[in-house]
C-alpha cells in the first residue's frame, strides 16, 4: 500500500525504536498519515493494507465532537489554526515541499529537533514519492496502477508472494 493509516495501523513495536512518533506534532490530524508512511518507508519498512475491510469506525457522530471541535476545549479558542499551520509546515518541510524550505519558513522553531525525527536511511524519500505518484515541487499527482488494480509496485516484485488474491 502507498500510505499508512491512522485508524488501523498494526506493526510489531519495534518499529517505535528506529521510527519514534514525532513529538512535536502535537494534536497532529492532517498529515500524519503522509509523514509516518514516508518515515517508515525510507526507514525499509514495507507497507501492507488488507485487500478487504477488517475494522471500521464510525466517522460522523453528531452528538460527540470531532478533534477539531474539541482542541478548544484544552486550549484557548482559535489557537488550533496557527498550531495545525506551524504542524503542517514542519511535514512539508520533511517531505521537500519548496515553500517549506528552512529560508522560507516565518516560524524557525517549527523545525526543533527535526533531524531526530525525519525521514530513515535506507530507501531515499524520492524513490517513495516517485512510487506513490507525489511530486511535492509541481504539485502534481501521478496514477499508480500498481495501486488501484493491487498488483506488485515496480521494483518490488521480489514480495508478490504478498500480493497474492484468495
């Protein structure tokens, strides 16, 4: 699969050693998907999603807040703008977007300790992106068949044992 999934997300806890959470994207909600499987994958983690639905959640319920509804409750209202803007300046930083470059961003801190928490050594960050159809330059997204008809990524035809239909 090309990306990690918040809501269901299972691996062995190890991966927390060489992959720890970031812990400055607190009250992280837009992006952690993208930062997490781009992390984990250029650390030579492979990413594997069932090929039918296992668990599910109930996303809309009316009469219980949303996380976006209920950051106000533990902070001072309209403080999760500028917080999620900080957040999502720190991810496109990481992931090569041009506006994100260190000259470019208004708030330097949003960049604390990020070589600590930034992409792995194993697998460079333009193979992925290249993999996953994501140019962050053009603002461009590519079809990826290997991922709409569940065949085998190109280059990695050495795991379709994993790829196999029941």
């Amino acid at each position: 699969a090309p990306f990690t999934a918040a809501g269901y997300f299972v691996a062995h806890s190890d991966f927390l050693r060489e992959v720890p959470f970031d812990p400055f994207l607190p009250w992280i909600f837009m992006g952690e998907e993208i930062i997490m499987s781009t992390r984990l994958w250029t650390s030579g983690y492979d990413i594997f999603s069932p090929s039918h639905a296992v668990v599910g959640h109930v996303y809309v319920r009316r009469h219980k807040p949303k996380f976006w509804e209920s950051v106000h409750r533990a902070f001072q209202p309209g403080i999760h703008n500028p917080l999620q803007g900080m957040i999502l300046d720190r991810i496109k930083y990481q992931l090569g977007y041009p506006e994100a470059a260190k000259d470019m961003l208004p708030t330097k801190s949003v960049l604390t300790a990020v070589e600590q928490y930034s992409m792995g050594t194993e697998r460079p960050l333009l193979q992925y992106m290249e993999l996953v159809g994501l140019n962050m330059t053009t603002k461009e997204v590519t079809y990826t068949h290997w991922c709409e008809e569940g065949t085998v990524p190109p280059g990695f035809e050495h795991l379709a044992h994993f790829y196999q239909t029941t």
